[in-house]
C-alpha cells in the first residue's frame, strides 16, 4: 500500500523536461566577435596574432590585414615596466586569466592606456594552444581619474592650510574628515572630539531662539558665536561657527535610477578670542561699575531693612506695655498717653525709613552662560584674592547648556559666595588659602561648587546661616565660620531660578557649598 501511495504521489507531481540549446552556428559567433565594441585579438602561444576583430583597428590604428602575423609587443611602447610584462607571462603560463593596464601604442605613435584581460584558450588534452585578449582604451577615464585625485589632494591642501577649524560631520555628529586646526584644537584642549560639543552648544542656541519664536535654521547656520573655558585658570576662548549641509548621493547598484544619498554637515569654526578677549575687557570694566554700585545699593538696602527690622522690636514692645497699661489704669493714664504718642512718632518714622528702602531692580531674563558669570566674579575679586594670598583653582566644565535666567541676580549669588570664601581664608594667622570653583552640567541641570580651605562652618550654624540678618562675625565669632548676612539673599537668587543651596555637612575640612540650578524651570 505504501509502495502504492508513493508511486501515486510521483506521477502526481509536474515533470520537469530538460531542453538542450540548439546548436549555434560558428558563424553567428564570426559575427558577434566581429560586431562587438571591444577590442579582441587571438594569438598563438607566442603572441603572435591569429586574428583581430574591427574594434582592434578602431583602437589600435592597425587594419585587420596589417595585424595579423605580428607580435602582440607592437602595440608596446616600451614605457611599462618590464615586471608587469613579466607578470603577465607567469599568469597566462600557467593557464591563469591576467587583467591590468599597459601603456600602448596606435600606428600613428600616439600613445594610449589600455585595459587588458588575456585568457588562456586550452585544447581537449588541457595544453594551452592559444591566447584570447581583449582591451580597452581607458585614456579618458584614467583621465578624469587623475583630475579628480587632483582636485581632491588640492583641497585637502587648501582645508589644511586654511586657519580655521574645518570639520565634516555625519547625522550622529561623528566627525569624518577634519583639517590641521581641528587637530590643534584636539590637543589644546585635551579632548577626542570638541565638533560634537561645539554642535551642541549651536542647537542650544537655535533652540532659544526658536522658543522665542526667531526663525530656526536647522542644521545651517551662519556666525553662531561659542564660548568655551577652559580649567587651570587658561582663558576662555570664543569661536564663531558656520555649517552648511552636503549631500553625498548613493553610489550603490540600487541608487542608480531611484537616487538617494546622505546628509553631512560642513562646520567651520574661526576663532575670534582676540577680538573677544578686547571686549571682553571694557565689559569687565563696565560690570566692575554696575556691581559695585549694586553692592552700594544693595547694602544700603540691607542696612536700613536691617534698621526697622530692629526699631519694630522696640516698638511692637511698647504697644504691647500701653495695652496693659489701658488695661489696668484706663486709656487716660499719662504714661499710657505718653507712651502711644511716642509710638505713633516712631510708627510715622519706621514708614519714612521703609519708604527710603532703595527698590530692587526689574532685571530681565535672558539667555546665561554659567561659566561666564562667575568668570566674571572671579575677575572682579582678582585683586581682593591676589592680596589675600588665595590660590584659585577654576574647574569649569568646557560646554554647560544655558539656562534662562537674571545674570545680575546670579553674579550676585556667586559674588556672595566668593567673597565670604575670601573672608573665612584671610583671617589673621590663617595659612591654608585655597578657592576652588567647579562647574558641571547634571541631569536637567547645572551643578556649582565653591569650595575654600578656611575654618569652616560648625554644623550647628550651618542652617542658621541661610536666616536673614544671621551673621557668624557678631560677638567675636568670625573666627568659626563665614557664611553671613549676604547668604540668605544668595539663597532667595537661587530659589528664583527653581534652585537650590547647601553647604556640605560632610566636608571636615573648609567649607563646601553647592549650587544647583535647573536648565528648564517647572511652571
């Protein structure tokens, strides 16, 4: 039965019939090889020539008549080097295929560049009887080749010697070709790739302004100005940056007619720390003026917020002795009297001081650089710390992302803190003066570190230090701590920029405080 369904399963199934191609006759191969568009030659085992098709002639100048019986070397022009002929000879000997190029000559002497592929023909025993060889004339295209190799080494030449930063960059800003300034600009400043962070300093950038609503350019971009600083106290240094778009189309099979390709960004980067550095100055100066006439107003403020901070006191006391008075003897008592009108007259003058209370400054928000700020701090205190005798350490993280912001507001946060570094460190007998200023960028936010080598904070001031009015330096304190009447303004800066400050209660040594402000603040 199993034999049965096997033999039903067989004949069930579609027969396959193979065909055998009809023969071709020998003179539709005459034809095709005569008609074909490359030149062909047949020689015996010496290279002598058998045979030539017309292309031959078209190529080499020599009619079909005139080749046949000659070696194949008259078309030698004696220029290529003996080793690739002798190449050749070993490959097509030991019945190999050779293909490489020759330098030939026509009949007429003009030279050209040939193509060549020579196969050996073999007999029915396997003996090689004859060589079949077809060339081309590549001239052109060896041509355009070199014209093309040229004008690539050229403009590497000129991208090289070009004195500013030249990059070419992939979607993933992974950097595919670069200059000789791109290269000094890895060495100086210690990194593998700074194109990566310059592109993301450019987006941070596109990206205000487009939530600003400016137009967004996208990857193309023209005089986009970064700054970035560098630790060890080196000064910052500014590019200005440009990108335009490349497109490298597909050389694939399958690209042919559909097309495709990709896209590259061209960065180039000049510097400009010069020009900026000179700017940099007359703004420094103009800063150094705006702070202290900020400092001037500010402590004025604070002095008189201080004042009726301690008249009300006083004054909330007395009220509180005239209604007990009335209470006991009546409201026509004359002490009772006395004591109300005084107490209206110091009412009338508390609101004539309040009133005096110079107004805070509407300061708009705008783009910050981080860094920038407490560089600027840092010169503004220079020669404060150079007559300390305080060494600074400047860490700065070379990109930080902006964050929208007051920049007075927060010079004066970062000011504060300096400042009652430098103080902690320069008292009397104190050797240990080292500033250290650290930023880095966090998740979702920029982190900042002031740290100094003075005596510290004890942990049971550590809180009472953020209270308005709290200074460490009353009843001959300033010894044991520094962190006084300035921070807690310091601490209102950073809560009205969403952020947080602390100091380091597990620092045993100096004082460590921290800064973190958010890059986007929560509605």
């Amino acid at each position: 039965m199993a034999r049965k369904q096997e033999k039903q399963l067989v004949e069930s199934q579609p027969r396959v019939v193979a065909t055998v191609p009809a023969a071709i006759h020998p003179r539709v191969f005459q034809h095709t090889v005569d008609q074909a568009d490359i030149a062909i030659s047949i020689t015996d085992v010496h290279g002598n020539i058998l045979y030539v098709n017309p292309a031959f002639a078209r190529v080499t100048g020599y009619a079909v008549d005139e080749a046949a019986g000659h070696n194949e070397s008259m078309l030698s022009n004696k220029t290529t080097p003996a080793e690739v002929y002798k190449a050749l000879w070993q490959h097509i000997s030991r019945g190999e295929s050779w293909s490489g190029r020759l330098v030939n000559r026509r009949k007429d002497g003009s030279k050209y560049l040939a193509e060549l592929n020579i196969s050996p023909v073999v007999d029915a025993g396997g003996e090689i009887v004859n060589y079949l060889g077809m060339h081309r004339d590549i001239t052109a295209m060896h041509r355009l080749e070199c014209e093309v190799k040229n004008q690539k080494a050229l403009i590497e030449s000129v991208v090289d010697a070009a004195p500013m930063v030249i990059a070419v960059l992939d979607v993933d800003d992974r950097v595919l070709l670069d200059n000789q300034e791109y290269k000094k600009l890895q060495a100086d400043l210690g990194m593998a790739e700074p194109a990566p962070m310059l592109m993301t300093a450019i987006r941070a950038g596109l990206e205000t302004e487009a939530v600003n609503g400016r137009r967004n350019s996208g990857y193309a971009f023209l005089d986009r100005e970064v700054r970035l600083d560098q630790p060890g106290g080196k000064p910052p240094r500014w590019f200005s940056c440009s990108g335009s778009r490349v497109r490298e189309d597909d050389s694939g099979a399958d690209a042919f007619f559909q097309g495709g390709g990709r896209d590259y960004l061209l960065l180039v980067a000049k510097e400009i720390t010069g020009l900026r550095a000179e700017q940099e100055k007359g703004r420094v100066a103009a800063l150094q003026v705006v702070m202290a006439e900020e400092d001037r107003v500010s402590a004025l403020r604070e002095s008189l917020s201080a004042a009726t901070f301690r008249l009300e006191g006083p004054l909330n006391m007395m009220a509180s002795v005239v209604g007990m008075l009335a209470r006991r003897t009546g409201e026509g008592d004359p002490m009772a009297v006395a004591l109300a009108d005084a107490i209206a007259s110091g009412e009338q003058a508390l609101a004539e001081l309040r009133a005096m209370i110079p107004a805070e400054t509407r300061e708009p928000s705008g783009a910050i650089n981080v860094n920038e700020l407490l560089r600027d701090v840092l010169d503004l205190t220079t020669t404060r710390m150079l007559a300390a005798g305080i060494r600074v350490s400047w860490k700065p993280q070379a990109m930080l992302p902006t964050l929208q912001g007051h920049p007075n507001k927060l010079r004066g946060l970062f000011k504060a803190l300096i400042e009652n570094a430098i103080e902690a460190m320069s008292a009397r007998g104190w050797r240990e003066r080292d500033l250290v200023v650290i930023t880095r960028a966090q998740l979702g936010g920029i982190e900042i570190l002031v740290e100094d080598s003075g005596p510290g904070i004890p942990p049971a001031q550590q809180l009472k230090v953020f209270e308005p009015f709290y200074t460490t330096k009353r009843d001959g304190a300033a010894q044991r701590g520094h962190l006084g009447t300035g921070l807690s303004a310091a601490q209102q800066a950073a809560a009205d920029h969403g952020g947080t400050i602390e100091i380091d209660p597990a620092r045993t040594a100096g004082c460590r405080v921290r800064v973190l402000l958010p890059v986007k603040r929560r509605s």
